[in-house]
C-alpha cells in the first residue's frame, strides 16, 4: 500500500503527540512524520525535545519539538499556546504523555496518585479542551479531526502486578474517550483510544524480567508490540479509513486481553 492511496493518505495533515520522545509516543510521531504530517512532538526536557524533533525531521519530513509540563496545573494551557502561536488548525491529537508511579499499595504516596493522575487523564482532558478551536477549524463533516488517547491493558482488566494508580488512570482514560466522543461528535471531531499491550518504553523498562516473561507467555501472538503495529493502527485511525469509527478503545496487545 502507497502512502498516497487516498483512503488511507496523511499527507499535508498537522498533528501534536504529547510525549513524543519516546516509546509509544516516539513511534507514533515517526510513523507520521514519514507520511508527510507536520508533526509537533511534547516533552518535558526541552533539549532532548527539541533534538528528538530535528532527529526526525532529518529523516524526512517536518518535527517541531515543544517543552511542555503536562502535570502543571496551566500545562495544557501553555502548550495549547505554543501551537496555536503558529498553528489555525489541528488535524490530529494524540494524547500520548503517560505516568507509571510506583506499583504497589504500601510504596504509594498521596503526591505520587495526584502525579499519575495529573499527567494521564486531568492534562488529556484539559488539553483537549484548550485545544478545541485547532480541530474544530480543521474538522469536515467527511473528513473529521481526530483525537487519539493512549490507554492500556491494564485499564482493560487487573494484571497480576501490582500498578494501582496507573491501571485506575487508563480505565478513566477508557472512560473519558467514550464521554468526549458523545460531546465532540456534533462538531465532527472523533475521540477514539488505544489500550496497548506491551510495547517497548521507559515505562515498561522499569518492570522486572519475570514480569516482562509473565506476560509474554499470555500474548497469543508469541511476542511484544512494535513499532509497525502502533503505527498501522494510529494511520487507519487518523485517514479517510477510520473517520467513521467513533468512542471506540481498541486493544493492540497480540490477543492478550481476549485470551485471558
């Protein structure tokens, strides 16, 4: 398949992934790039940001990198302000930016709950919301501005390691994608999340060889996600191929969930 046949063609789209630099973020804001999306990538530390942007730029494309605290109470709205400086229109948001924490119910803190929750669910809603006058300058009622929320498995069912705050925080994320789908629908904006399986990140870097073996022995697919998946599946999502699916969570995890 082209990336010019029209049904699933990204050319000449903008779009903003929050927290770009790296894992799921990472290959998300190449995979667009490559098919010719202006892409703005977010990330707390500026300098590895901005360099991750010019990395893929070289590659190929257009990468503008923003810092951006999403955990900050006017988080969202300074990025919001960052791209709307330049920007009349936003095509595509993927609420990307995500929160492990510590695990287990003895280790977890009032401050670590409130930062989990803080970055993965209060900064996806309030930035959708900062965001409203970009997609809908962008939104047709054939060709809708789509908003993509990263969730997990783990808001899908309860895995056998212990991630309290960061299973609660995708489950709402889950939640949030079927509320806003039902609000933003009139305005021809579609909300949909991707509830992931494991992928190669910072945050599953930190999980132990045993869990990391646990679970590749429940994928039926035999191993971990990879780039080419969560790419496919975010360009169906955001081409003329999937303007119609809407509110939907989608688990890209091998057959993980459906095999338990």
């Amino acid at each position: 398949m082209s990336h010019t046949d029209p049904l699933f063609s990204l050319a000449g789209k903008t779009a903003l992934v929050t927290g770009g630099t790296n894992g799921i973020g990472a290959m998300i804001a190449r995979g667009l790039v490559r098919r010719g999306v202006k892409t703005y990538i977010s990330g707390r530390d500026a300098a590895r940001t901005t360099a991750f942007a010019e990395a893929l730029s070289a590659e190929g494309g257009t990468c503008i990198g923003l810092a951006a605290e999403l955990s900050a109470e006017d988080g969202p709205a300074a990025l919001a302000a960052q791209l709307s400086a330049t920007e009349t229109r936003l095509d595509l948001l993927v609420n990307n930016a995500g929160a492990n924490g510590p695990g287990s119910l003895a280790a977890m803190s009032m401050a670590d709950w409130d930062m989990v929750m803080n970055v993965n669910v209060r900064a996806a809603f309030f930035l959708t919301q900062q965001l409203l006058p970009l997609l809908k300058a962008a939104a047709s009622e054939e060709d809708p501005a789509r908003i993509i929320n990263l969730g997990s498995i783990g808001g899908l069912h309860i895995p056998n390691w212990e991630a309290h705050a960061y299973n609660t925080s995708k489950a709402a994320i889950h939640h949030l994608t079927r509320s806003l789908c039902k609000a933003l629908g009139p305005d021809r904006i579609t909300v949909n999340a991707i509830a992931p399986g494991p992928f190669p990140s910072r945050l599953t870097d930190t999980d132990s060889d045993a869990v990391k073996k646990s679970v590749a022995t429940y994928i039926p697919l035999g191993r971990p996600g990879s780039a080419q998946d969560v790419e496919g599946l975010v360009v169906f999502l955001a081409s003329r191929a999937g303007a119609y699916v809407n509110g939907a969570t989608i688990p890209l995890d091998g057959g993980y969930v459906a095999a338990l």
